[in-house]
C-alpha cells in the first residue's frame, strides 16, 4: 500500500464530495417520492441507466454530447414518468407498504432484465474528447472534469427542484400533500396530480442524472441496482421524506465511501459504509430528520 | 389457513408423491438438474414464506445465512473432511448463532417495513463485502469442492441422489410449514402480522415471535447453502450472498404462489421454475438473452400480482372454490 500522503486524502475528498452530488440528487428524487406519496421506488435509477444506454447511443451514432444529451433525455423521461404512474404507480397508492414493495421490485426486476435483453451484459462506455481531462484546483489536487460538469449540473438541478418546492405554486401543493394528504384534499389540492407530476420529475432527474454519469462512468445492466441501495439507504437513514436529510447524505455518503476506499480496498468500504448505516438506523429507525416511516 | 383432508386429496398427494420419487429415474440428467434447481427454489421460497408469509416480517437479507451455512459446510469439508451431513448442521448451527443477536438487534429496535428490509438488503452486502476481503474463505475466487462419488460426504457423480435429497428438503418443508400453520407460534405470527400493536395489546410477545421465525427461516436457509454447495461444486460470495437470487427469486414463488400458506411458495416456485424452462424451448432465442427474458416476465408477473393478487395463486383459488356452486368450502 502506497503512502497516504494529505494530497490522497485530500484527492479522495474532493472526489467524495463529486460522487456525493450525484448521490444526493438521487436520494432527493427517491426522498421526494417517499414524502409526498409514501412510495418505496425500488425501481429507481433503473431509468437512469436506460438514459445512459440512449446517451451512449446518442454520442457513437451521433456525436451527441452525453451533457447536450440531458436536453433530450430530460423531457422524454419526463413523459416517460407520467406514462409510468398512469400504468403501475397510481394503483400502487393504496396499497399496503410490503406490497407496494413488491410492486416495484417487480418493475426493478423487469426493467434491469429488459436492458440485459436489449443491450446485453457487456459494459459499455463513451469516449469524449475531454474525457480524462483534469482541472487542477490547488497544490496537487485535480478534478475530473467530466464528474465536475456532472456535479455542477447535480447542484444545479438541486437548488433548482428547492426553489421549485419552496416558491412556485406546485412545490405549495406538493408540500401541503406531503405534510398531510388528506387536509390537502380537503383544502382542494388535487393530490393524484401531484402524485404524479412529482413522479414525472424524479424520472426526469433521473434521465439527466443518467446521461451525466455516463460522461465518466461505463454502463452495465445491473449499474442500478447498487444505485438504488445506497440511495435507498441514504434516504432511510437521513429521514424518509426529509429534503435537506437526503442532499446532506448523499455528500457524506460520497465522502465515507471515498474515504474507505483510500484506507481500505473498495468493496471492503462499501460493506463500512452499509454498516455504518445500519447501525445509525437500528438506533433511530426514523433516521435523523425523518418522520416515522409506515 | 387449512387445506381440505378428505380421501381424495389425500390419494391424489400419494399419486403425486409416487410419481415424483419415481419418475425422476428415467430423466436425463439434464432433465433432473433443472428439477433438482426447481425444487432447490421451492425449498427457499417455503423458508422464506416462514418468516415473511407467517409473520409479516420483509426480512430481504437471508442470503447471508444462506451464505455462511454454505461456507461453513464446504470449509468443513475441503479443510477437514467432515461430511457436510453432520457440516451443514454445524452451518445450520453457526446461522443461528448469527441470526439470534441479529434478530434481537433488529426486532428490539423497532424496525418495520422499509426500515427493516434495508437494513437487512445492507446486512446481505456487508457479509458478502466481508467473505469477499477474507482469504481464509477464498475471497473473490471462492472455493472449489471436489468432483467425485463420495456417499458419505454428500457427493454423488449421479444427479439422482440430489434429486432425493432435494425432494425430501421440499417435503420437509411443506410438513414443517404445515405443523407451524397449526401451531400456537404459527398463529401468534399471523397476529404479528396482521396487526402487530393488536398483537401486542393482546398479550402476544411480538418481539419473540419475531426473533423465532427470524432465527428459524435462518436455520433452514444455512441447509440451502450447504446443499447448494455440494450441488454445484463453487461457492463464491457473489453467488452464497446474492440478493437477486436468493431473495428475489424466492420472493416472486411466494408472492405468486400466495403468502402465509402451505402449498402457495411451493406452487409458486415450479411455475416460474417451469415458465422459465418454457422459454429455454423457444428457438429463436439464444444464450443470456433467455434467462433475461424470463426474469423480465418473472418481474412483470410480480408487479402484476402484487398489484392485482395480493393473496397469490392460494388465495385466488380458495376464492374461486368458495364461489364455485357445489364446492363444499
């Protein structure tokens, strides 16, 4: 093992915090959903690397950059959201917790195969020009720049979605429904529409999430199911419905994982980092800003 | 839930029993592995229908005892020569040993729904990041069990005794499971599970009941992993804490077979086990891209089930029965 000299540590940092972006949008998407409808999305992110396959897709054929891409990938997963509750998720709204995970662990199942039918298991990645270029920051520490638009982009989109819930007449509803659904019936707000516009955004993020990841990072089939995990874990342990609890796991979840990874080897830190999780949450099983789950 | 004794029935499981002890004798061996992996699937879905389909619990970690039972068995065997007969009761017995304080730490804590299967999901990771980084247990190149014809130490170059063993697992099973159904603790878990504070008020320890089935479904899985390995020869972490396989897959017969019932897991399993071969007929499909489609009809089946059929197969047939005129149910 090399020297863990501060410019490592400091290296890892910066590359946790890059990853951490990523990861708290994701989270924010699925603590989204959880708190406005009380849905257990497993199948998250399984769209996300649909987004990377068509990004790929774009860029071999047609030259498309993955980032141009999210201008597409963004408003068809949009459409794609909207199609998707109308079929599955709207009937899952009432129905009991462990079969609504039932549910769309079927549709994770289902999707993560459609993709290893379409595409086939190989990993597949894109080339850009700028692909292994770095910008220095400071002494020795360099980005990525790929992962850095892709932050920039996952920042971007996250304070966007908080202006959105905070100040727009949506994000009122929204919250009025995740607060309490039925006093927001009551007061008038058509919940099954927030449902499902808040859905048809998450899919959205996903797409643009997706086509950025692809920038630095290969595709496989099954890239969505250790997604949906982490982001699942996140989510729990900061507090399912919490907004703020999600973006702050997701950074220290990128950070942690960085971390081990430079003490340890890489699987070995994603098993502390579940660890670490699982103790957090059998000592406050409603995570740390969260209401009580079920 | 009971299930009807008159002569009938009871003649028509004999039949089947004599047509499954024999007819496996003039299979081809290929034939008999792809019963053999069927029945395998049947026997973890019915120790999974344990723990979720009687007690209400979605505990989706059971790969790690599927995993240490497996490991524990196999390095008994290739380290020492112990006859994985007396090893996979010592993994049976290191899986409790895992399960009791995992279950006290987990029921004790109150955690429920989502809350539990993540951590759970989390538990399976963690073991199979652990075995992984171990080299003592062959890390990521896992370990390889000898090929040969060794009765006493659970090998056999023919497929047929597998079959036995198999069946009889199954079998064991569904008695088990039916002698639970019956059971003071069987019926304190369907309280659990139905409603746990009703449960609770009513006297019912839920945090034992729960910490039982737990530890039980833990035990039974430890088998699972040990019949595994001397079926396959290769144990690895990917494949003994795989959660896709041995959670997922178990759940759909479940699920699809109905819940909380005696015969629903098994029923459930061998569909999907005989859809799945359905599709391996059709020619114009090839090599991964099969399996890929059936689980993709696997996940549609679950979505659609769980949706529609929550009770599953057991519960859309007592329905049917009890509409059906001149049915005595």
């Amino acid at each position: 093992m090399g020297m863990i000299t501060q410019t490592v540590i400091f290296q890892a940092l910066v590359y946790g915090l890059l990853n951490g972006a990523i990861y708290a949008l994701i989270s924010f998407g699925l603590t989204m959903l959880f708190g406005v409808m009380r849905l257990v999305y497993f199948a998250y992110g399984q769209l996300a690397v649909f987004a990377m396959y068509i990004s790929v897709f774009l860029y071999t054929y047609l030259k498309v950059d993955p980032f141009v891409s999210t201008i597409l990938t963004a408003p068809l997963f949009f459409i794609i959201g909207i199609l998707l509750y109308k079929i599955i998720i709207a009937s899952t709204i009432k129905i009991p917790h462990h079969m609504q995970m039932m549910v769309t662990l079927g549709m994770l199942i289902f999707f993560e195969n459609l993709m290893l039918f379409m595409f086939g298991g190989t990993p597949m990645g894109i080339n850009m020009s700028y692909a292994a270029s770095m910008l220095p920051l400071c002494a020795d520490i360099k980005i990525h720049l790929p992962r850095f638009i892709a932050m920039l982009i996952c920042v971007f989109l996250i304070i966007a979605l908080f202006l959105l819930l905070k100040k727009s007449l949506f994000g009122k509803k929204f919250q009025a429904t995740a607060d309490n659904e039925e006093g927001a019936m009551l007061a008038g707000i058509e919940t099954n529409s927030v449902f499902r516009y808040a859905f048809a955004i998450a899919c959205a993020l996903e797409g643009i999430a997706g086509s950025s990841i692809i920038s630095f990072s290969v595709v496989d089939p099954h890239t969505g199911f250790p997604l949906i995990i982490k982001a699942l874990l996140i989510v729990v342990v900061a507090g399912p419905g919490s907004i703020p609890g999600a973006i702050v796991g997701g950074i220290m979840v990128g950070i942690i994982e960085a971390m081990s990874s430079v003490f340890l080897s890489a699987s070995l830190g994603t098993g502390i980092l579940f660890f670490i999780l699982a103790c957090v949450l059998i000592f406050k099983p409603s995570g740390f800003f969260g209401q009580e789950v079920d | 839930m009971s299930w009807e004794m008159n002569k009938i029935s009871v003649g028509l499981l004999l039949l089947l029993m004599c047509v499954l002890i024999v007819f496996p004798m003039f299979v081809s061996d290929y034939i008999a592995t792809m019963l053999i992996i069927a029945l395998h699937y049947a026997y973890l879905a019915q120790s999974w229908n344990l723990v979720f389909g009687y007690c209400g619990q979605l505990a989706l970690g059971h790969s790690v005892f599927y995993g240490v039972g497996g490991y524990v068995s196999t390095k008994l065997l290739v380290d020492a020569n112990v006859t994985p007969y007396l090893g996979g009761i010592i993994g049976a017995s290191v899986a409790i040993l895992i399960a009791f304080p995992l279950g006290m730490i987990l029921f004790r804590s109150k955690l429920r729904g989502l809350s539990l299967a993540i951590v759970t999901i989390a538990s399976a990771e963690i073991f199979m990041a652990l075995f992984n980084n171990w080299d003592y247990v062959g890390g990521t190149v896992g370990i390889w069990l000898p090929l040969k014809d060794a009765p006493f130490h659970f090998l056999y170059m023919s497929r047929l005794p597998y079959y036995y063993i198999a069946l009889f697992m199954v079998v064991g099973m569904v008695v088990l499971t039916a002698l639970v159904a019956r059971s003071k603790l069987g019926h304190r878990g369907i309280a659990v599970r139905e409603n746990e504070e009703a449960a609770e008020a009513s006297g019912i320890n839920c945090f034992g009941v729960k910490v039982t089935f737990f530890v039980f479904s833990a035990f039974l899985m430890a088998f699972g992993g040990t019949f595994y390995s001397q079926f396959m020869l290769y144990i690895v972490p990917e494949i003994m804490f795989s959660i896709p396989n041995l959670v997922l897959l178990p759940m759909l017969g479940v699920v699809v077979g109905g819940r909380g019932t005696v015969f629903g897991p098994i029923v459930g399993s061998l569909l999907f086990s005989i859809l799945g071969e359905l599709l391996r007929g059709i020619p114009w499909l090839h090599g991964p891209r099969v399996s890929a489609l059936t689980m993709m009809v696997y996940g549609l089946v679950l979505t659609i089930v769980s949706l529609r059929y929550s009770s599953g197969l057991m519960g859309f047939m007592a329905k049917w029965k009890r509409q059906t005129p001149g049915c005595s149910k």
